[in-house]
C-alpha cells in the first residue's frame, strides 16, 4: 500500500504564495509519475500539474506560468510552488502518485485564496 500525505495548504491573499508538499510512503518501488489535482465546491476534480520520474512536467492552462511542480526522488516527495494566486485557485488539492498503473490519492489540502 501507498501513502500520501499532503502538507502546506492554508489561507491567502490574492496575489500571494503557498507552497504544497506531498510525501509518499510505504510500498514505493518504482513511481511512474506524481502531481497535483484540485477540486472547487460543485466543480469536478481537474489537473493542477503532473511530473515523470524524469522531471517532464505538464501544468493546467490556467496555472501556466503561476505554479512549478518539482519532485525530490530520494525523499519520494513533490512540491507544488503556487505563486500570484488567484481567488479562482481557491480548492482541494490533492496529490496523485501513479505506480505500475495503479492511482493513489493523499487526503487532500484546502487552499483558499481571498481577495
């Protein structure tokens, strides 16, 4: 089994920063990819930014520009830094980790950006 745990979401201003974390543990042997998914009250679950063990990356249009996702594959952890944050980021996040084509799923963060 597979663990995540999310760390860093919180309350901001527009215009402001957070910076989410998301560390895997348990059965880890071979991630094939980790990332960032978000979901608003009444909206569906939606991409925020995904990286390969390789590094390549793919960000949601609406993110493009704003937020960098990076991962330390020692420490099977990804990092979702969130800049110039908009009302409209305001959701769930939630990391994803893809194994041997098998998804999990961490416990999910709240962000909530005022304006």
């Amino acid at each position: 089994q597979v663990q995540l745990v999310e760390s860093g979401g919180g309350l901001v201003q527009a215009g402001g920063s957070l910076r989410l974390s998301c560390a895997a543990s348990g059965s880890i042997f071979s991630i094939n990819a980790m990332g960032w998914y978000r979901q608003a009250p009444g909206k569906q679950r939606e991409l925020v930014a995904t990286i390969t063990r390789g590094g390549s990356t793919n960000y949601a249009d609406s993110v493009k520009g704003r937020f960098t996702t990076s991962r330390d594959n020692a420490k099977n952890t990804v990092y979702l830094q969130m800049n110039s944050l908009k009302p409209e980021d305001t959701a769930v996040y939630y990391c994803n980790l893809v194994q041997w084509n098998l998804s999990y799923w961490g416990q999910g963060t709240q962000v909530t950006v005022s304006s």
